[in-house]
C-alpha cells in the first residue's frame, strides 16, 4: 500500500511538468509605445517606453496629491462636527488644495515637455 501511494504521490507531482510541455499558446504581442519609431529602431523604441512610464509616473504623483488634498479636507470636516474647526477653513482648505493641485499638474506638464521632447518649455 505504501508502495502505491508514493507512486501517486510522484505522479501527481510529475503531472504538471508533463502537460506543461504539451503547451503551444503563442504569447501576446506588446503594445507600440504612443510614438512609436520604424521597424528596427530599438533605441527609439525604449525612448518611447521610458515616455509612456514617465506619464504614468507622472499621473501616479498627480493622483497621490489628490488624495492628500482630499484626506486633508476630509480631516478638517471630521474637525467641524467636533468644533474645532468652522465651514470657512473648509473651504479655504478646499480652495488652496485645488490650486496645489493645479500647480502640481503644470509642474508635471513641464518637466514631461523638457525631459521628453529636450528642449526648452
């Protein structure tokens, strides 16, 4: 009994490895980079890459400094019922939030033109 029961126990753990080579998916193909370069240029082809995740590192750190504007004003509204704070430093929270928001959204739209296009804004 113990004899068959290592035997299942080694087929079972073989099994995966076996039907693994059976497998003939073909993989995807990747998606260009939005300015993609002709066929056979590889250097442009990682500058399109690195400009892609450049964007989304940008949008990443636009979205991080929405939500701390918005955990700030949720804060100061939990500090109203508690009356510590009043509607006005709501809305004075609200108002310098969304110009920090404005002014980190030009930042990242500047430096996303100089180091991507390499000239001057």
């Amino acid at each position: 009994m113990k004899q068959l029961w290592s035997k299942t126990n080694a087929f079972v753990a073989a099994a995966p490895f076996l039907l693994a080579a059976r497998a003939e998916a073909a993989l995807p193909t990747t998606a260009d980079p939005t300015n993609a370069p002709s066929d056979g240029n590889y250097i442009e082809l990682l500058k399109g890459y690195a400009f892609d995740i450049g964007i989304v590192v940008g949008l990443i750190v636009g979205t991080i400094a929405f939500l701390v504007v918005a955990n700030n004003c949720i804060g100061v509204y939990k500090e109203i019922g508690t009356g510590k704070r009043t509607w006005g430093d709501l809305g004075s929270h609200g108002a310098f939030g969304v110009l920090l928001l404005v002014f980190v959204v030009y930042l990242l739209t500047e430096a996303a033109s100089i180091i991507f296009d390499g000239g001057t804004p």
